[in-house]
C-alpha cells in the first residue's frame, strides 16, 4: 500500500509542475504575443495601432487568462485532493495500529488458552500459576492477577478458596499482610473458587506507608471433588502489563 501511495503523490507532484508549467508558458505568450502585435501594428502604421488587432488580441487575452483561471482551479483542487489522500493516509495508518494490537491480545488469549487445552502442562489436581502484580494510577496502589486451574477429571467442578498475604518490612522489622487487609476485592474469607478447568483471579491492593514488600504467599484449598491443598511463595516482581488475557 505504501508503494502505491508514493507512486501516486509523485505522478501529483508531476502534474502540480507540469500545470505551474503551462500557467507560466500562457502568461508569457500573452506579454509577448501582446508586444509583438502592438509593436507590428506600430511600425506599419507609423504610430496609430490598428484597432481590429488589438480587438483581436483583446479576445485572445481573454480567452488566455480563462484558461489561467481554469489552470488555476485544477492546481487548487489537485492540491486539496493530496491533502484529503493525506489525511486518509493516516486514519488508515492509526487502525492498522489498532488491528495490529488487537490481533497481538487475540494471540495471547490463544496462546493462553491452549496452554490449557495441554494436559502436559498442567499438574494433577489443583495448582496455582501466573502471580503477576503491575503497577496501578494511584500511590502504593498495584494489580494483581493469577490463575487457578486443575486438571479436570470427568467435568468436576471444583470448589475451594484462595488465600493470599504479602511478607516484608515494616519500618525496618519483619511484616505481613493478608491480601483482605489491603483490597476491597477480597474478603477476610479470602477469594471463592468455583471453576470446572480454571479461573482467573484478579484484583487490587494498596500497601500501607513505610512497607517494603518481598514475597507473596498464596494458599489455594479445595472443598471438591476430593481435598486439596496447595502452598506456593512469589517474589514481588512488578511488570508493565499482564501478559495473560482480560486486561
């Protein structure tokens, strides 16, 4: 597309020239073919200019300055239209960045979900991944998002609940936060798991001033089908954005 564009911007610029060209050549021939008539007219008639020609020349000069005229507004128009092809250009250019960015999240969330879809990837029983934690617009506020999953056995949907804390320093001493405490997204029970394959846990917290976070600490329990009971540690790792689905 963009060869095809400049191809038709330059074969423009070329017209653009070749009717300055031709508004110089008529005004030109005007000055001139004026002068020459005059001049003849002159020098057979002594001094008096024959009327007839400068009636004549009169006519031509007219009809030569509408042809300018007419010259002219190609010019304008020729003008306006690259403008319009410019302005065109980049609205088409400003929605292949959209398509391309969208097409980029629908390869994700693919990416994302096949990995579901392999069971070699996926341990037995109920399991814990993708703690990620990006940064939020207001102070000491950050996003969390994770991903609870099992490998399903005959369609059973499980049951359970999800507890997190964060661990680190508070004004130099040993501390800890249970998620419920900084985020009005989850409660004192913790998060509630109800998902056949998995679910995908998100939300937000704000630390308290003075607090140096250093690990996150979940605890994933499961109710049904059968008991389960998984205990993982993160580091805290900030990203610019989630790399899973659902932004």
């Amino acid at each position: 597309m963009n060869d095809r564009y400049h191809t038709v911007v330059l074969r423009r610029h070329v017209w653009h020239r070749q009717l300055l060209l031709a508004i110089v050549v008529v005004l030109a021939a005007v000055v001139m073919g004026f002068g020459y008539y005059l001049g003849g007219a002159a020098v057979y008639s002594g001094v008096d200019v024959d009327l007839a020609r400068c009636r004549e020349l009169e006519l031509v000069s007219q009809q030569l300055q509408e042809k300018e005229t007419q010259l002219r507004g190609e010019l304008v128009r020729q003008q306006t239209q690259q403008e319009v092809d410019k302005a065109a250009l980049e609205l088409v250019r400003g929605e292949l960045v959209s398509v391309r960015e969208e097409v980029r999240e629908l390869q994700q969330a693919l990416a994302f979900y096949r990995s579901f879809m392999a069971p070699e990837q996926i341990n037995d029983g109920l399991s814990v991944r993708n703690l990620e934690l990006v940064v939020a617009a207001a102070p000491r506020q950050y996003r969390f998002s994770l991903v609870v999953q099992q490998k399903a056995q005959r369609n059973n949907v499980l049951k359970g609940f999800l507890h997190l804390s964060v661990v680190g320093d508070m004004n130099g001493e040993p501390g800890s936060y249970d998620f419920g405490q900084l985020s009005e997204d989850i409660t004192d029970e913790g998060i509630k798991l109800r998902f056949r394959y998995f679910q995908l846990v998100r939300g937000s917290l704000v630390l308290p001033p003075g607090f140096i976070p250093k690990t996150v600490k979940l605890l994933a329990t499961a109710s049904s089908p059968r008991n389960a009971k998984v205990v993982v540690s993160y580091p805290w790792q900030i990203k610019e954005e989630f790399s899973n689905v659902g932004h």
